[in-house]
C-alpha cells in the first residue's frame, strides 16, 4: 500500500489528491483540443466542491489560477482568463513605510493631536469652539481611560495648549469638562454590559 505521504505535495490541498492525479492526467495529454476538454473538466468538479463560493466575484477566474498552480504553470492551454503568473504568486508585496512621527502624549493619541491641529486652522466661531469643547472633553476620557484615577481640568487644559502650540487656551473658569467620576461611571458600566452581566 501506498501512503500519501510518499506522494508529491499537494500543491493545493484543499481541492485533495484525486484532483491533483486529474491535473496531472490533464498536462500529459498531447492533444491539445482534448487538454482543454479536460481542464473544462477539472474546472467544474473544482468548482462543485466549492458550490458556497460561486456568488465570490472572479470565481471562474480563482478556479483557473488554482488550476495553473496545480499544474504548476505546465498546463499548455489557451485559458479564458489571464492567469496569474509564477513569479507573482510568491513574490513579497511592497513593503509598506511605517509612520515613524513622535506622539507626544500617547494616551491620547496621533489622530487627537491631528484633530487639535485641524482646529487650530479653523477660524474663529462657534464650529471652532465646539470642536474645541469636544476635542477636550475626547482628552479627558482618553487620559481617564489610561489614567485611572480622577484628572483635573487644568491638566488637560495645558496639555491642549502645549499640543496646539498655544494657540487654544481654555479658561478653567469659563469651560467645564465633564467629572472625571462620571466619565469613569460611564466607562465602569459599558464595561460591566460588555462581559454580559
């Protein structure tokens, strides 16, 4: 008896070793019409054992680059797609430049700071100052969700001063943030509904 780790690798094997010995049939017939009778073939049996993925945009298409695969690119037939090639399927996508910027606060984030930034270049109204209240309230509920401890308004009022280079300066008189007790109530209670209590 043979065993099937005596055999070839499966290139891939999810499709199984009979499909496999099909395709391997298939590229050793000479005659070309019969070749691609027999692709045809093996394309619809691939595709029965799949019939959840027939809705998939390209799924003919996915088929017959599986095929070559399997083929190992030595199937000589005139395909109704364009194939991937052998030298694309295992070469590295471009590797992507990571943002190497400086946060100052991590706690509160880049994306804060950018928004703090975008609301240095509005000009002066009640969109400005409404962005303001809400960029500040944001620093808050991100200083308490690292922070768990009460924070008080002048430091987040400093700290969105010395994040907007001094151009958004709060009067602790005049702006009042949310209680820090209450920020940290709310939070308690969506973590309490989120284990499912």
């Amino acid at each position: 008896m043979k065993y099937n780790t005596e055999e070839k690798k499966l290139a891939l094997p999810e499709y199984g070793r009979n499909i496999q010995n099909m395709v391997d049939y298939c590229v050793a017939i000479q005659d070309r019409e019969e070749r691609k009778r027999c692709a045809n073939t093996i394309i619809n049996i691939m595709g029965n054992m799949f019939p959840h993925l027939r809705d998939v945009n390209d799924f003919k298409h996915i088929l017959w680059d599986h095929l070559a695969i399997m083929a190992d690119f030595k199937l000589d037939i005139d395909y109704p797609y364009e194939i991937i090639k052998k030298e694309d399927l295992y070469s590295r996508p471009p590797r992507i430049p990571y943002n190497n910027s400086r946060i100052r606060y991590r706690h509160y984030g880049k994306t804060l700071e950018l928004m703090i930034r975008k609301a240095t270049e509005l000009e002066n109204g009640t969109e400005r100052d409404q962005l303001i209240k809400l960029l500040a309230t944001q620093m808050k509920k991100s200083f308490l969700n690292w922070n768990k401890e009460s924070v008080d308004d002048r430091k987040i009022f400093k700290d969105l001063d010395e994040l907007s280079d001094g151009k958004i300066i709060l009067d602790e008189e005049v702006h009042k943030l949310a209680e820090s007790r209450d920020i940290l109530a709310r939070n308690n209670k969506k973590n309490y509904t989120r284990k499912g209590r």
